[in-house]
C-alpha cells in the first residue's frame, strides 16, 4: 500500500534550514538510502516518518497529502 507523503513539505524544511540531505538524516536518525525510498514514495516505515515530523517539529499528519 503506497503512501502519498507532501514531499514538498520535506524540501522546504530542508532549504529553509540549508541542511543538506545527509544533514537532515543524520538529524532525523535515518539513512540517506530511507530519505530516497521516502521522497520517491516507496517507503512505508512509520517510524522513519515520525522521526522526521519530530525533528521538522511538525505533526506526523503534516507530512500526508489528504
């Protein structure tokens, strides 16, 4: 079942912090292969996306397009 996640929410973050994409998954406790699998919508591990919506500081429901 695919997930459709507001990966534009995640880049935002990103540019808005300037963290660069190793930056941000060493801040979230995930690896750069998960964010990839995330931003291409083929990762459905909730426990990768609540640390990113804790580290973004944001509910997890933030980072789902309804």
């Amino acid at each position: 079942m695919a997930v459709n996640l507001n990966t534009k929410i995640i880049e935002q973050f990103m540019a808005e912090n300037r963290l660069s994409k190793k930056e941000f998954c060493a801040r979230c406790k995930i690896s750069v292969a998960t964010y990839y699998r995330i931003m291409q919508n083929k990762d459905e591990n909730l426990r990768s996306l609540f640390k990113i919506a804790k580290t973004m500081g944001v509910p997890i429901k933030t980072l789902f397009i309804c």
